[in-house]
C-alpha cells in the first residue's frame, strides 16, 4: 500500500535532498558550469537551478561562494552577467505574475494537498520561494561585483545596470492606477515645490526624447520598492484592494499612519530579506576609498535619493522609521518572548528572532539614506556669512529633506520615546546581578546614530527633545553607556558619536537651563546619579578622561567643549565635582601632558574658558568650585610664567622623584626585613617613631608622583574627596627640612644646559614623532586666557586666607557663605555674550561616520550569512581579533554548546576607520 509513495519528497515541501544541492557544487552542469562555459545562453535551463534549488538564505551563501563569483568573473564574465540579468528578469516576471505570492502552507489541508501532489509527481510551483532565492542570488553576487569595479564603475557594471536600450515604437507598459494612501503634511514647503508634489504622478511629464526604456538598475529598484509593499508577501493579505496586490501602505502605525494594517509578524523574514538586497546595493559605497567617497558616488544610492517618486520616499521613510521605533513596545507573547526574559536565554536559544533582524536592517537602511551626501546628493548651503548653514532638498537627497520637514508633536513624541525606550532597555541590561545574563541590543549603534541625525537635521526635533522631560533622561542613558563601552576599543567609534552628540546638544541654551534639575531616570548602580544634572555630567566627563589613560585623547576636546558650553548654566555644584573640574585642569596642565601632543594645549584653554565663565556669570552660586581654585591658585600661576625650559626641569624632577621613590621602597623592604624580630618585642611608642620617620622620607616624593599620574589615576573611584577642605587653610610650604635638603639635590641634579633640554624634547616627551619647541610652546601659552582667573585668584585668595587665619572665621561654613555671597563686578572684566562651540560638519566627520555606519553593517552581516566577508573592503580597514580573556558568559555558553552539541566563534572584529 506504501508502493505509490514517493522515494523522496520535492519541492511541494520546499525542501530539497541534500544530494542535489550538494550535487550543484560538484557537479560539471552545476555551479562550476558558470565559470567553465562560455556564453551560456539566457534562455538556458542551466539557471533554472539558481531559482528552485535553494530553501534558505544560509544554502545560498554556503554553495556559492565568493571565490566561485570572482573566479567566473575573471573567466567568463558574461556569464555572470547574464546571471544577473536572469535573476531580475525572473524577478520582474514572478512579481506580475498571478500565481505569486504563492499561499503559505500553513494549514494540515495544504499540507496534505502537498503530499498527495508530491506522489503523483505534479510538484506545485512555489513562487515566493522562487523571488526569495532571486533576491538572494543577487545578494550573494553583487558584493564581489562591486569589489572588482573598484573605486569607479566599470563597463561592466555600467552595461549590466545602467545600460538604457531605445524602443521602437512601442510605448511603455502603463502603470498600476494607485491612489496615494496618505499625505504627510508640510506646512514650510517651498511654492514650487508644493506645486510639483500636488499634481497627480499620471500627468506629470516623464521627459524620453529618445524613448529608452528603463535601465536594468532602475526596473531592480521599481521591483524592490513593489515587494516591500506586496499584500501576501510582506503585507497582510486583508489589506489588497481588488486584484492590486501592491499596496503603498505604511507597514506599522506611527508617523503618516494612525491606522495598523494588522498583525503581519509572517512576514518579517521576506521584508528583511528585501531590505537586504537594498542594503547590498546601497554598500557599492564601501568599495570606494576614503579619499573618493564624495567625487565618486554611489549611482545606486543616487538613484534612491534622487530619482524614487515622492510617494515611494514617504512610504518608505515612514515604514522603516515606525518599524525600527515601534521596537520597544510589547510584542505577542509567544515562547520565544517569554524565553526571551530568562538570564542567559541568548545562550540557550541560539535562532534568530525574525523580529530583532528586520528591525535591525530597517534601522541599517535608515540610517544609511539619511548619511549619504555623495556627489550631486551634498546639502545645499543657505544663507549668509556667520547665518550660513547647509539644508539638504528634494533634489539633493528627498529622504534627509523630508525627515528634516517633520514637524508634528506626536510625531517628535513618536521618534524620542522609541529612542528612548531602546537606549532604556539597554541601560537596564548592565545593571543585572548576574554578568552577561541579556544579550545586548543589536541595533544600538544605529540608533544612537538615528537620534544624531534627527537633532542635526530637525531643529524642531532637537528643540522638542531639550524642552521634554524625557530629555534629560535620554542623554543620562547616553552617557550611562558610553561609560559602560569606553573601554572596549571596538566600540571608541560610537563613544566619539556620543561625544560629539553631547557637543551638538550642549550649545543649545535649553539645554543649559535643564542642568540645574536633577536626573529623573533610573540608572544602574555604578553610575550614581547624586546632584543636578550638571553633576552628573561632570562626574561623566570626569571618569570618561581619567580612567580611559589617553585611549581616548581625541574624544577629549569634545567632551571639554560641552563643558566649557555648559559652564554659564552651572549651578550649587557640588564639592565631588568642583574637585574633579580642579583636578581636570590639573592633569590637563601636567608638563609632560602638555609637551606630548600638539593638540594638548587647547584642552587648557577650554578649561580656562569653562573657569571664566563661570566667574563671570555664577560667581557666587558655586562657592565650592571658587574655593577649589583659590586652593589650586599655584598651578594658575605656574601657567603664566611657563616655559620649554621649564616644563623640561619639571618633567626630569618628576622621573628622578620616581627613581628616587623606586630606591626608597627597596630600601625600606630591606630595612623592614633587618628589623622584623626587634619591632616584634619594641615599644609601641618606638614602632610609632619608626613609622613616622620612613613616611616623612617620602612625603614629597608621593605628593609629586601623585602628580605625575594625576590624568589617570583619579577616577579608579565614583567618589573623590575635595582636593582642600573649605575648613582647611589654602596650601603653603609646610615641606620638611629632610625633604627639603633632597629637593636641594635634585635641583642640582636637574639643572641642564640648552643642549641637554633639547636633547629631553626630541626623545620621549613627544607622540608620533612630535618635538616641541620653545616658538611652539610661547604661540599658545600667551593665547591661554588667564586674565579673568587670575583677576579672581587676586581679589578673593588674600580675603580667604585672612579668614583661615582668623580663629573666629574660620569654618568652613563661614567661607562658603563668604564666596556665596562675594560680587566682582568693579574688578572683573565685562560680562561678554554667549557664544557656545558647536559641532561643525566637515568633509573628513562626514567621511569618517559614513565609514563608522558601515563598519557597524559589515560587523553585523558577518554572522551568520557573511554577505560581504572576503571582499576587498576600501572605505574603512578591517582586522581580525581573537578574545583573550574569557567571560562568565563565554563559560557558560561552552557549558551550554556542550550539552547541546554546538561551538562558539571567539572570532571577533575590529575596524579601523578612515
């Protein structure tokens, strides 16, 4: 009875025997056909097995590698270009075809349908398996087609995509009659503009003078953009009207929409892998070099920003900006929802959630339309003199225009709470008892970058996040993460994003104004948010600088700048971070700091900038912070004099104190070991002696060690004492005549001659080969404004150390009420008006996040399909690194693979970006 049963099942099930795909590989009339036969026909059978063979991505990526692709291109290149040509003519002819998309078998009838089928040996032709495999033969070819283009397209890729033929005769297929869906307002919209957007597609003119049909690449977009909104595919099939399956509808509710087309979570694998075609085509830029990213753009990219109808750029924005900031919100619960909230379920549950990866590649697109400014694509610039400033337009890039012309309140809610709730979400993960218990959020680099581009490009935007009460909480997660990844070099990319975000905000003045309020949000325990906002800030700032030991120097101007905007605003700090803003001055004006990099000294003079501006409008709200000057008025003064000489003599006093305090220890060990039985049976009071003695010796060589290592060993703590008490007196030399007589020796030791000076500065002191000199150290040491500090320091320091002396004033309460209430307005200079530092695109940051993005794609594509490994990427360098210290969670996931049969890659990548 089971004799008519088949041996096999086919297609029906969509699962083919491994036999013959194996079989494609090996086989002469499989995949080695494409490069050992030349000019295979289009209407070959041999490409039928690129459509039908295949089940999944992953088969494709591992039958056909990049090596079978760069090995047919070099031997018969036409064969990959009837390929691809194969794979878009079969995908223009699936999407018009009636049977596509083809009804998923989802129910025990179809099921049955397709055994019985299967028996009878009519295979059902599956035709949304058929497009899949289309999208993702391309997916897998273009990549290596682009790296062996290089910097320009060739003629190859030229003739493939962009070749237009001229018809005889015969007018174009008409469109699908559409009605718009929907109608985003734009109250600022230019005239004509408004005029050209209002007249209906169908009339408006479509200039052929010479009657050429469209271009390979332009028909590919087309097709792209009608499977994104297909009704069966990826939309819900409740929602086709008539017999027209392509509906422009927005795919979640949100902005453009206040309707949800329905549940549609069957369908995020077939968005995705859409979206990942258009994410391939739009990554011809990474094969370009740096240097001509914006004189050779993407014709790709072009083409989406440029030449999409408005109808298509709104759906589209609006689509993946309300599926990428909807991710927050609860999802139905299913098992893997609820698996989702056990510890270490990321290392039990090793699938892919369908959800994560499409809203993940929905924010990679987003965030890559609203970078690209290639080319034709650059923003116009607008105004004037110091009111000139660049806005992108519909003709420039229609997707950065229309984002910029949002303007509608629940809107502006819309886009921060979903911001807000990604970066929330993962804050909260770094707070959990056990480490690495929740995977982190994959897409948090594009959203740290989404919200970058909305305040750069919507004013309004920016102005709605700093007047919110959410606002405040958003950049206190912001901050709360860049601490948490500060010391992961693979991610100093995204802490100079924030850095810089933190600049962008910090010259607004609601920003300024929201820094007296304290920090509403709730953060892990290891960041303590005690104070105002500003504290918090400051204390940020502070750990960011000190404890990342110079790993980050290029990261610093930004933060000090931010610091330096916010300084009129300042307000009741408190005595932790008056201290840490003391001690940042400090390490920043350390000799051998200041001699390394030439880029160093104007870390100084934005600290001093912070200091002036704070003494000039809150002079008397921040008493503690004038007192920790007036403590730390030697180092002010030192500056005004300081000189190559100088700073050299105290770089070499420096090193002979620490060689000093080298022979001390080793010294002391061996004394210790000497009298170990004799203080056993001593008298408390001689141990005490000793004691005492052995720390006079080495009080000032602690003191200037201390000193010495200030820039980096002043934030291995949250809190810190105040450098000088308002109790205590303002320092002065108490030195001992024992330290005194060796400081005598080292003076000795350490006068040099002017070739002994040079001779310091040209080894060692310098990075990267730079040298200072005295003409370099004398052009910004008399440009550090030092009058109003030292104007400050000259009025207040007398009257304090007046009242330390005085037994009657002398509490610290009395000198806090003396500053608090202290007026200069007779000896200081005039108020000036505020003019913040803003952040300021150039060519090299535009560069340089355009290769950050991507870099942040390419991690990402690495696993599990590897769409662009083994290419030649040239926008950006990519090292390979393997983990050397292993993790809890690496631990468990061992445990884990073991019991089940799996390994885990330690494989992990670094980029290095132009």
């Amino acid at each position: 009875m089971f004799s008519k049963l088949p041996q096999r099942l086919t297609a029906p099930l969509g699962l083919l025997s491994d036999s013959e795909k194996l079989a494609f590989r090996s086989q002469s009339g499989g995949l080695q056909k494409l490069a050992a036969v030349r000019n295979i026909p289009e209407t070959d059978n041999y490409w039928n097995q690129y459509v039908v063979l295949f089940d999944s991505a992953s088969e494709v990526f591992s039958l056909i590698t990049s090596n079978d692709i760069r090995r047919a291109l070099q031997d018969a290149p036409e064969n990959v270009a009837t390929l691809i040509r194969v794979m878009c003519s079969r995908l223009f002819n699936l999407i018009s075809d009636h049977t596509f998309p083809a009804p998923t078998s989802a129910s025990v009838s179809a099921l049955a349908t397709s055994f019985i089928k299967a028996g009878t040996g009519t295979a059902e032709r599956n035709t949304t398996k058929e497009v899949l495999n289309c999208l993702r033969v391309l997916q897998r070819v273009l990549p290596v087609v682009f790296e062996v283009e290089g910097g320009e397209p060739g003629s190859f890729e030229v003739d493939v995509f962009w070749k237009k033929e001229e018809m005889d005769d015969t007018e174009a297929h008409p469109a699908q009659s559409e009605t718009p869906q929907f109608v985003i307002e734009d109250e600022e919209e230019s005239e004509d503009e408004a005029k050209s957007s209002a007249l209906p597609s169908s009339t408006s003119p479509n200039p052929k003078p010479k009657k050429q049909l469209p271009s390979l690449g332009e028909r590919l977009f087309s097709s792209i953009v009608d499977l994104l909104f297909c009704c069966g595919f990826t939309l819900p099939m409740q929602i086709q009207k008539d017999h027209y399956k392509i509906n422009y509808v927005i795919w979640e509710k949100g902005i453009g929409s206040m309707v949800d087309p329905g549940p549609n979570h069957h369908y995020d694998n077939n968005k995705t892998e859409v979206l990942r075609l258009l994410l391939v085509l739009l990554s011809r830029q990474i094969y370009v070099s740096a240097s001509s990213l914006f004189s050779r753009p993407s014709m790709y990219t072009l083409h989406l920003v440029q030449k999409l109808p408005r109808r298509d750029v709104l759906t589209i924005l609006c689509s993946l900006l309300n599926t990428a900031m909807n991710s927050p919100q609860a999802q139905p619960i299913t098992i893997n929802s609820m698996a989702g909230k056990l510890p270490y379920n990321h290392l039990v549950f090793k699938g892919e959630d369908p959800r994560v990866n499409l809203i993940a590649i929905c924010f990679e697109v987003l965030v890559v339309l609203l970078d690209f400014q290639s080319g034709s694509a650059r923003d116009v610039v607008v105004g004037s003199n110091e009111q000139q400033t660049s806005a992108p337009t519909t003709r420039t890039n229609a997707f950065r225009y229309f984002l910029m012309k949002l303007h509608r309140t629940q809107d502006f809610q819309f886009v921060l709470s979903g911001i807000l709730g990604i970066m929330e979400q993962e804050v909260m993960n770094m707070n959990n008892i056990l480490p690495g218990a929740r995977k982190s959020t994959p897409y948090i680099a594009e959203n740290i970058v989404f919200f970058w581009k909305m305040i750069e490009l919507n004013k309004r935007f920016r102005a709605y996040v700093l007047d919110s009460d959410q606002g405040m909480d958003l950049i206190a997660y912001l901050l709360c993460y860049k601490m948490e990844i500060k010391d992961k070099p693979q991610q100093h990319g995204i802490c100079r994003a924030l850095s810089y975000i933190v600049q962008t905000l910090s010259a607004e003045p609601a920003f300024g104004q929201r820094l007296t309020y304290p920090i509403k949000a709730s953060l892990p325990s290891k960041f303590p948010a005690s104070g105002t906002a500003a504290d918090f800030l400051i204390n940020t700032i502070y750990s960011i600088v000190a404890t990342t030991s110079g790993q980050l120097n290029s990261l610093y101007p930004a933060l000090i700048i931010a610091l330096s905007n916010c300084a009129p605003y300042f307000k009741n700090l408190s005595i932790t971070s008056s201290t840490r803003l003391v001690q940042l001055f400090t390490s920043f004006s350390n000799p051998l700091f200041l001699l390394s990099d030439e880029g160093h000294p104007r870390l100084l003079f934005f600290m001093l900038e912070m200091f002036n501006s704070i003494i000039l409008h809150r002079l008397s709200d921040n008493p503690n912070l004038i007192h920790g000057i007036l403590a730390a008025h030697k180092t002010f003064e030192d500056l005004g004099t300081f000189t190559l000489a100088r700073g050299l003599r105290e770089i070499r006093r420096v090193q002979l104190a620490r060689e000093d305090q080298a022979q001390d220890l080793s010294l002391d060990d061996k004394r210790k070991s000497r009298r170990v039985s004799k203080e056993e049976h001593a008298p408390e009071e001689k141990k005490n002696l000793l004691n005492k003695e052995d720390g006079n010796d080495n009080d000032e060589v602690s003191a200037v060690a201390h000193m010495h290592h200030s820039d980096t060993d002043l934030g291995t703590t949250t809190t810190t004492e105040p450098i000088v008490s308002p109790s205590e007196p303002i320092p002065t030399d108490r030195t001992s005549e024992k330290a005194k007589g060796k400081m005598k020796q080292r003076r000795s030791s350490s006068s040099l001659d002017a070739g002994s000076l040079e001779r310091i500065a040209a080894t060692g002191i310098g990075r990267n080969g730079f040298v200072p000199t005295p003409e370099w150290v004398a052009s910004w040491q008399q440009g550090l404004p030092l009058d109003t500090v030292m104007l400050m320091i000259s009025e207040l320091l007398p009257k304090v150390q007046e009242m330390q002396n005085s037994q009657k004033a002398s509490s610290a309460s009395t000198i806090l009420d003396f500053l608090g209430s202290v007026t200069l307005v007779d000896a200081l200079p005039p108020v000036p008006p505020l003019s913040p530092r803003r952040f300021v695109w150039s060519d090299a940051s535009i560069v340089w996040l355009t290769s950050l993005i991507w870099g942040e794609i390419f991690v990402r594509g690495m696993t599990p399909l590897g769409v662009w490994n083994s290419t030649n990427i040239r926008l950006f360098y990519v090292k390979h690194s393997q983990n050397q210290q292993r993790q809890i969670t690496e631990t468990v996931s061992s445990v884990v693979g073991g019991l089940l049969g799996r390994t885990n890659s330690d494989t992990t990548v670094s980029r290095a970006r132009a």
